[in-house]
C-alpha cells in the first residue's frame, strides 16, 4: 500500500468517527490516488485533482465540482501532513443545481398507484411494493431511508419506525398512524407467509426474497404511472414526490382546520427528518388549492385605510 493510499484510509476513517459514512467518497479517492499515480506522482497537485475531476468527460458540470470538491477536502487535510500537496481552488466549475419541478400526487392517485402495485406479479412483488409506496406516501419517509429499513427498525407495537440512517447520517424516529401500521403489520404477516426464509434482514424485501433494489424501484413506478396514464414526455413523477405531496397536503390540511401553520411548520420540518423549517418551504409547493386557502386567511385593511 502507497503512502497515498494510507493517507486516504486515515482520512476517511478520521471524519467517520466523525459521523459521516463518506461511501462515494471513498471510491472517489482511491480513484483519485490511482489516477496521480498513473501519470507518475506521488504527489497530489491541483493541475492532475482538476484533470481527474473532470471525468468523464461527458459529465455534468455539477457532477465535476462534486469529484473537486472531495479532491479538496482530502487535498487540505493531506496539506497539513504533506506541505507539497497542492489545493484546488473553489469555483472552477460553477454549476447552477436545478431541482425537478415535483409532481403532486392526488389522494385519488395514491388510491390507484396502490391497487396497481398490490396486482403486480409474483404476489410477494406486489405486496411489497403495495406496504412500500403506501408508506412513503403518508409518511413522507425519503426512499432510500424506507428502502434501507431493517425489521427490527419497525415496531408495529409501539407504531413507531426507527430510522438509524438518515440524510446526513442522523437517526431520527417516525411515529405512525394507527391506521398505517396496521397496513403494514398486513404486510409483514404475508411477506412472512410467502417469504419464510429470506436472504435478507430488510423490511421490505424483493420478490427474491432480497434487499430491495433503489432503480428497481424507480423502474416499477415508471411501469405503474405509465399504465395510470399520469407520466408523459414531460411529466415524471417520482417516488420522492410522495415526500413533496406528504408536506403539502399536511398544509392544506391543517389550513382548512385553520392550525396556525407558523407555529407548527417546525414539527413538520422534525417529522420529515429536515435540519430547520427552512428545508421544508422547498416541498410545499404552490397549488390552486394550497394558495386559494392562504389567500382567504389574509386580512385586508377596511375600506379607506392605506
């Protein structure tokens, strides 16, 4: 092993300790060492961190600054020990992110995407991806977090899931309606009954009895929002946007009971796993309805008052 390579193992185990899980980070570096030394250094220099950010060359900007952003954070803490290391400079690759417009599912639509994922086949498919989408919509749990959920991290006694992983590597819990986890407690009995021995420890399972895959996922909700006739060449809804439609119809929700949203948006933010109420503004996006009902709630001066 190249002093290199040591350097990158101590790297990453330090900011693990730390709390991050740094899994793209670390394919990133040993790539990186691998590329210095494949043009002949034992040296990390900014001209061959910037050369070996910028692959593949067909790559999105946005996807280059992410490799040189990595490249700088190891760069600066190999500066520390190694004073020959150069730092890449911040701004090379400018890269406005553009977030997807979500598409906000109905409760008439959830109602189908459900009835169409329980009818899929094998019957354990079906099951699952009928608990699964259920879940994620009245929930607002991100996929990879219901994706990654073990059994043990799902306590239908108590209504409650334990998420152990979630963004940014913080555990946080999710109490459930009654009404939830009793659909979900349906769903472990007959996974349980067509499954009994699986090959995974994971919640949901595949219809091998496995972990679930994320693009099989994204795969069998192309599949179901196409036969609904709701995706077009324009129009993708996604398994996140379950999330954005969680939140908003939440809104409307306490809206029409006239909840004083101000004072509650923070234990949405909680709810939803976001670090402040600041995050969660981004999922409740304007609707006709969502916006008719913020307008009856303003007040307007009486008639001569400016």
């Amino acid at each position: 092993m190249s002093g290199l390579e040591v350097h990158v193992d101590d790297y990453l185990r330090l900011r693990r300790a730390l709390g991050y899980r740094l899994e793209r980070e670390e394919r990133w570096l040993h790539q990186l060492i691998a590329y210095v030394q494949g043009a002949g250094s034992q040296t990390l220099t900014s001209e061959l961190a910037i050369s070996w950010a910028r692959l593949p060359a067909t790559a999105q900007r946005r996807h280059w600054a992410q490799r040189l952003g990595c490249a700088r954070k190891f760069a600066t803490y190999l500066h520390t020990i190694d004073p020959s290391t150069q730092i890449p400079p911040t701004g090379l690759f400018p890269a406005e992110r553009h977030r997807p417009t979500p598409y906000l599912w109905t409760v008439e639509q959830i109602e189908v995407l459900l009835e169409t994922a329980r009818a899929l086949r094998p019957p354990l498919r079906g099951l699952t991806y009928w608990g699964l989408f259920g879940l994620l919509a009245v929930s607002g749990m991100r996929l990879g977090e219901a994706v990654g959920l073990h059994r043990g991290d799902v306590d239908l006694d108590t209504a409650v899931i334990t998420i152990r992983h979630a963004k940014f590597d913080r555990p946080r819990i999710v109490p459930l309606h009654p009404s939830a986890a009793s659909a979900l407690r349906l769903y472990a009995t007959g996974r349980d009954e067509l499954c009994p021995q699986p090959r995974s420890d994971a919640f949901f399972l595949s219809a091998r009895g496995a972990t679930l895959d994320r693009s099989q996922v994204d795969k069998t909700l192309r599949q179901i929002t196409t036969a609904m006739g709701i995706r077009t060449a324009t129009i993708h809804p996604r398994a996140h946007d379950l999330r954005h439609s969680f939140a908003v119809h939440t809104l409307i929700r306490w809206m029409r009971e006239d909840v004083i949203v101000d004072e509650h948006i923070g234990v949405l933010s909680t709810y939803l796993g976001h670090v402040s109420p600041a995050g969660t503004y981004w999922y409740l996006t304007a609707v006709p309805e969502l916006m008719e009902l913020a307008a009856g709630r303003l007040q307007l001066p009486p008639a001569g008052v400016r």
